[in-house]
C-alpha cells in the first residue's frame, strides 16, 4: 500500500480555479495563493442559500491508538455524494504543527481520501494560525506594555487571565516568569504559553459571522481583573484595530480541492479536547452558499466535538444539520472491549460486542440532541465479516442504520453505499430542530453538570475551590449567559484518559474555568487535561524529512 503523500504525489490537480468555476465562482474573486490554493471573499456568503442547503456533520466514538478516521471519511464522503450526482463539498479545520510534528504526522485525510496539497495544508498553508499567533502574542506584548507605562499612575491588574501561544507542543513553556533582569526590561509577570489552537483568538476566528463581528469579539476580550475588581477589557488599550489588521486575511476562507478534485475549504483549527473543535463559521456558510450538500466534521469523540458543535457553534450561527454521520472502526471497537492493541489484526467478536458499549453511548447522545444518525465503518483488511455484521446488528436494533465504507482504499467510490444512506435518510428523516444540552438561562454549574451527566455520563461534578472562584467571578461579571466549554481528555468520556469503553460510576472534576468573553464561551478544564501538550519520546519530528527537494514523513 502506497502512503499518503505517495498517493498525494500521484493525484492530478486541477488549477484552484478550475476548482472554484465547479462552485460557479469567477477567477476575479480568488486570491490565489500558488497555483492550487485560493481565499475566497466574505461576499461569496449568502443567507438564503445557505439556509436551503444540507449540512452533515462527520463525528466519531471515542478515539483509540487504533484510530478512527473521522477526517479520511468526511473528505470521501463529499467525493461520495458527487460520485451519485449531488453538488457537495467538505469543509474543514486546519491542522496545527503541534500534532503533525508530534504524534500524528499530518491531519489532511488519508489513502484515497485526503484534501490537497496536502503538505501546504498540513505546514504553513496561508498563514492563518500564524497570523492568530501573532495577533494573541501581540497582545501579550501590549498588555505587558501597558502595565509598565501605567505602574507610575497607579494601575495594575490583580489578576491577569491573557497567556501567549505558540504552534508547537513545548512542554517547558507551560508556565512562565517574565520582565526578568532591569527595571526597565518590563514588569515581572507570571506567565504561560497554550497551543495555538487553544487561543481565543481561535475561537474568535471560527465563531465570527463578520468583520464586524470579529472585531467586537476582539472589543471584548478580557485580559484580566483590575485591583478594583473591575475587568480589563482589550478595547480599553485602544488597539483592537492593529490586531483585526492582523487577522485581515487569516477570516478568508480557503479553497482546495480532494484527491477526486472535489472543492474543499479549510478553515481554522481549534481543538475538541481543549477548544470548541470545530472550523470557522464563515467557512460552513460559505459552503452552504455555493453546494447543495456539506460535509464538515467535529473534532475527536461525539463527546467533545459533537457536543459543542451543536450547543456552542450551531447555536452561534443558526445552524441546524441535516444528520449526523457517526465513524467507527473494528478495531477501535475491540481496543474498548478490552483487546491489547498488538492483537487488533486477530478476529474478535467478543471484543466487539463489548466495545459497541462506547458506540451506543454516542448514537444515543447524538439523537438526545434531535440527529438523524448513520453509522459507518471504516473498514479495514483485517476486519472480518462477522466483526463487521456484530456491528450493524446493533445498531439495527437501535433503528441506525450502519454502512461499511472503503475510502481509504477506494476513494469516493468506497463512500457511494454511504452517500446514498445519507441522502435516504436526509430525505425521509431529515434531523430535528436542535435539542441543546442546556439552557443558555442556566448558571454556568449548572450547564456543565449537564453535559458531563447527559453527554459523558457522569454520576456528577466535583468543582475545585479555584474553578468555583472563577465561576463566581464570571457570574459577578454577568457572563453566565454563557455557552461552556469543557476540556476533557479525548479517550475516555470520563476525565481518566484510560477508562476505556463506557465508564459508569465516575464523576468529572473541573479543577480550573477560562473565561473567554470574545468568544462569548466560559472553558471548564476537567482532570489533567493541558492546554499545551507535551512531545512523546518519539515524535512524529524523527520523520519528517525533505528527499530530493520533496517533503516526506507527514503520513
């Protein structure tokens, strides 16, 4: 079997656009960047189209060291609805160099199903997480100057909740002091770096309708709680125009094309585990204006993406999806029944059927939420036919209905059986209006004990003293009008990363809340999780490599 970028060598491109007239959008309105990447102008967004367009999200059950594959079958989904004769499209995150150096190598599809090139996409692409890099950290910058210029007249911040970011799992960056050495190298300051994904410049970008909008959101960022109190807003610094210039290009969506030469835009890309995981606002309409169907993802388990796909983003932006494809692998299935990962290629329906506890967890909280569901798995050569037909037992017994696909291997063609069920069941039974999780009129306690008992599963929640501290703080501020956002591990529906399956009996500890009032979110960080992961001892970095000129190790 060829590797991906081996694959994505071989594909031919069409120029971007050849790609965008499929859309019916005009050379006039790219800005090209090379010959097979383009942003696209805000202008091409219509409401009204939008709204009479399918949206389907692709989510996952809890992911595993065997993977799942969530990306690889959205990008072959869209190829899938084609193949039958439906004007589709995917639209997709960004990757972050954090992943792609460290464990996973790449973030663009897989096999016969990627979005290309996907070298660009998976490294500097157009330079939209630099940009929200730059943008965070220049805040930082003129945060930490104002202190320093002010101090004389008295002010200071009491607590300083603005920390930096940067695209690279660094570890030692985690926490922080600045302003070392003379008075006049600046204040010293506790500080701290998260991901770049984890920035709520991030969330800022993915959640705005507009420039607008952006830059209110930008208005109302607080950076922290002044000796009186009171919050310290951005717009108070006087600079939210520098940073929107900053963000000025990094709004526009991008225009790429798949293996098959399908239209595809990718656009931000926060995390599901330590963000809302989901791309930007901008791009889902953007595709709603210009195809008849979108396929757009989630990211990791239906937990976390799934979840605030729906709560935060969809109740954002008006959005209601049309259903919900719910990926699971075989193998995936039997790591959560117990299996030992070296024995996932050994027939095991056992293992099986005590792993589709995982499974039904999430196709049960996928249609609490109103969502028509289709299940699919993504099949490998080892899975045998009775794993498989385990697997669509259960879920005919829930009334889902499960598809196997072979994109991987067979690209769009491995998706038509797919595609087809989708559109039978968007046809017949097309999703109900969002049933939300919780009531934006809840307190902020209240709206996450609900997602961690409906959604996880939980038997409650244990706030630390600081998480209740800073819970009360933000309803002081009178920002508990606002969606939660829970950062949980990404391999458990607890918050133990090595509870597999379908845990009972566990409670979920919120040991810290960010308050993002530019996103317009409040973030409850459960157990361990870190919003700056750190490398394994063999990162994917070993790997990746330039041959002759050409890229190689991103798999």
């Amino acid at each position: 079997m060829k590797t991906d970028i081996e694959i994505a060598r071989e594909a031919t491109l069409l120029p971007i656009a050849d790609v965008a007239a499929k859309l019916g959008i005009t050379p006039d309105l790219l800005e090209p960047y090379g010959h097979h990447i383009a942003k696209l102008p805000l202008s091409l967004i219509d409401e009204e189209r939008a709204r009479k367009s399918r949206l389907i999200l692709v989510t996952a059950i809890t992911p595993t060291k065997a993977g799942i594959g969530k990306t690889t079958v959205s990008v072959g989904l869209s190829m899938g609805l084609n193949k039958i004769g439906k004007k589709a499209m995917c639209v997709l995150r960004e990757p972050s160099l954090g992943p792609c150096f460290g464990m996973k190598g790449g973030a663009a599809g897989g096999g016969y199903a990627q979005v290309l090139p996907m070298e660009k996409i998976n490294l500097h692409f157009t330079g939209d997480f630099h940009a929200v890099t730059s943008a965070n950290n220049m805040i930082s910058a003129l945060l930490d100057n104002y202190i320093y210029q002010h101090q004389e007249e008295g002010f200071e911040l009491k607590e300083i909740y603005w920390r930096r970011v940067l695209d690279v799992n660094d570890r030692n960056l985690r926490h922080i002091q600045t302003g070392l050495g003379k008075r006049t190298d600046g204040v010293e300051l506790p500080s701290g770096f998260d991901i770049t994904p984890a920035s709520e410049i991030m969330a800022i970008l993915c959640l705005a309708t507009s420039l607008d909008d952006l830059r209110e959101r930008l208005d109302n960022i607080l950076l922290g709680v002044k000796a009186d109190g009171t919050p310290f807003f951005l717009r108070e610094m006087k600079v939210t125009g520098s940073i929107v210039a900053l963000l000025l290009d990094a709004v526009k969506p991008n225009l790429v094309q798949t293996t098959e030469q399908t239209p595809a835009i990718i656009h931000g890309g926060p995390f599901a585990n330590i963000a809302h995981g989901c791309n930007t606002v901008l791009a889902t309409k953007m595709g709603l204006s210009l195809a008849d169907y979108v396929v757009t993802e989630a990211g990791f388990g239906a937990d976390l993406g799934a979840e605030k796909f729906y709560d935060i983003k969809c109740r954002a932006a008006g959005l209601q999806p049309a259903a919900t494809v719910l990926v699971a692998t075989v193998r995936g299935l039997k790591m959560h029944g117990g299996a030992d990962v070296a024995d996932l290629s050994v027939p095991d329906t056992d293992a099986v059927r005590r792993g589709i506890a995982n499974l039904s967890r999430h196709m049960h909280n996928l249609q609490a939420f109103g969502q028509t569901v289709v299940v699919t798995l993504n099949r490998f050569q080892t899975d045998s036919d009775e794993e498989i037909r385990v697997v669509m037992e259960e879920c005919a017994a829930c009334g889902i209905r499960c598809i196997a696909n072979e994109v991987f291997m067979k690209g769009g063609e491995g998706a038509v059986a797919l595609a087809e069920a989708v559109v039978e069941a968007i046809d017949k039974q097309p999703s109900e209006p969002l049933h939300f999780a919780y009531e934006l009129s809840e307190s902020l306690p209240a709206k996450i004990e609900h997602v961690c008992r409906k959604v996880y599963g939980a038997d409650g929640v244990v706030f630390s003293p600081e998480a209740e501290e800073k819970l009360r703080v933000a309803a002081e501020l009178g920002f508990a009008g606002f969606p939660i956002c829970i950062a949980k591990t990404q391999y458990s529906f607890s918050d133990d990363q090595k509870a597999y399956g379908c845990p009972t009996g566990f409670n979920i500890t919120i040991r810290d809340i960010v308050i993002n009032t530019g996103s317009r979110m409040v973030v409850a960080i459960a157990g361990a999780i870190i919003r700056m992961p750190g490398l394994p001892k063999s990162p994917q970095a070993e790997r990746i490599d330039v041959v002759n000129g050409l890229i190689d190790g991103l798999s």
